[in-house]
C-alpha cells in the first residue's frame, strides 16, 4: 500500500534525504520548505526516478499561521498524510546575551510551535484512520541544556519530552510517534547556526543521508527515541551517571570556540 509521507523542511540536508529514501520506496511525497522552485526541482527528480506523486508547498515555517496554512492546502488537495515528518528546525550559536532575539523567537516558533500545530492537526486524522507514524527532529541536544546554545537546546528538549509523551498516549492505536536525535551533522546546519569557530566542528561529521537512513528504520519500526551514532548514544547514556550541573560545563567546553 502506498503511504503519503509529509517531510517539512525537505529542500535540503536530512529532510531531502528522507524525501529520497521515502521514494526509493515507491511512497508519495508533500514536500515543504521555503523555497518552492527548489522544492520542484526535487519533484522532478523523485517522480522521474521512483514514478512516485510529489506535491510541493513552498511555506515560511517560522511564520506564526503556516501551519494552519499547509493543512488547509493539504486538505483541499485531498491528500491523505500516513507519515508526518517535522524536520524544519535551525539553531544559533553563541552567548544568549549577544544572540539575536528576532532570530531567537522565529526559532521557537519554528521548532516548537510550528511542530506541535502540525501534530495536532494532522494525527486525528491517523486516529480515525487506525495508523500513522510521525517523526519529529530532535538532537543530542535535547539531552542537556547546552551553553552557548541555549535556545536551540530548549527547543529540542521540548521535542523529545513531547514525543515520548504522545507516544506514550498513542500505544495501542496503531500510530507511533519517534524523536530523532542526531548529534552535529553534514547537512547544513553548522553555517546556518553560525558555528565554524565551535570546537564540535572539527571532529567528522556523519552525512545527512546516514542520519536519514537511520532516522527513517527507527521510524518503520517505531521506535520511540532514536539517536544517531554509537558515540552519541554512550555520552547520553554515561549523562544519568554525571550531575547536570557538570553536564552543562561540559558542553560549555565543547560549544566554546576553537
């Protein structure tokens, strides 16, 4: 049976990847991202190469009524969403006190807001249906407050208390909600938050595709928390041993600047 995938954030970085993945598998695609000319781009490659549909809507995520707006546009095309995948996300980098707040409060809309909407929106229809699954982005982040990110970590903190809790809530009606947790990743988002001068940019970065694939199996099989890489799932494991008040120097240490 083919099964509709709702990928936000999708014209680049790991939200393509799941895109690509997603109609590797001969699934059909709603792509969502700002720029809507190279979201077609990827329409025209997905569709020529999987014989998939792809619908693309080209939406500000960080505007306060997107969401809305995409649901509606959805719901007029009477297109059916099986999986939901909240991949739109950015972060910043540096002392909250410097940050920009303009920058800081679209963050929040976008990574918190925007998300939560789109959840809402969409999983009745997966209730009613019996089945759905949902994917929310979330990062080793979400873990621990982290210094000279302070913001972005919360928002991600956010994610994961949010998806657990709705997968818990859902157990038994056929729909599983899983909280991606990547560490830093070759997908963007190190120029995006303003992060070249971070220690953690030194180290090799996994690819967007290999978060992805990772990403996309956790989500077949339901998983409720799935985090990337064998190094970051042993630092989050040794965190319940470590005092948070330590924890959040380390990662001062780590964020702080070559």
């Amino acid at each position: 049976m083919t099964r509709t995938a709702l990928i936000t954030g999708a014209s680049g970085g790991i939200g393509l990847e799941l895109a690509r993945i997603h109609a590797s598998k001969g699934g059909n695609l709603i792509l969502v991202a700002r720029t809507k000319t190279k979201l077609d781009e990827i329409k025209s490659e997905l569709e020529s190469k999987n014989q998939v549909k792809v619908y693309t809507i080209g939406k500000d995520l960080s505007a306060a009524d997107s969401a809305i707006e995409v649901y509606n546009e959805i719901k007029e095309q009477n297109i059916t969403v099986d999986y939901l995948i909240n991949n739109a996300g950015y972060g910043d980098y540096g002392l909250f006190e410097e940050t920009n707040w303009e920058k800081e409060a679209l963050m929040i809309q976008l990574n918190i807001v925007t998300l939560t909407q789109l959840t809402k929106l969409f999983l009745p229809g997966m209730i009613s249906r019996g089945g759905g699954k949902i994917m929310n982005l979330g990062s080793t982040a979400s873990f621990q407050p982290v210094a000279l990110m302070t913001v972005y970590a919360a928002t991600k903190a956010y994610v994961l208390s949010f998806s657990q809790a709705i997968h818990s809530e859902l157990s038994g009606k056929g729909i599983t909600v899983t909280a991606l947790c990547p560490g830093l990743t070759e997908s963007g988002f190190v120029d995006a938050a303003a992060m070249g001068d971070s220690k953690m940019t030194t180290r090799k970065l996994p690819t967007a595709r290999e978060v992805a694939e990772y990403g996309y199996k956790a989500m077949i099989k339901g998983k409720a928390i799935a985090v990337h890489g064998y190094k970051n799932r042993l630092l989050i494991f040794m965190q319940r041993f470590v005092p948070r008040s330590l924890a959040v120097e380390m990662t001062k240490n780590l964020m702080a600047t070559k």
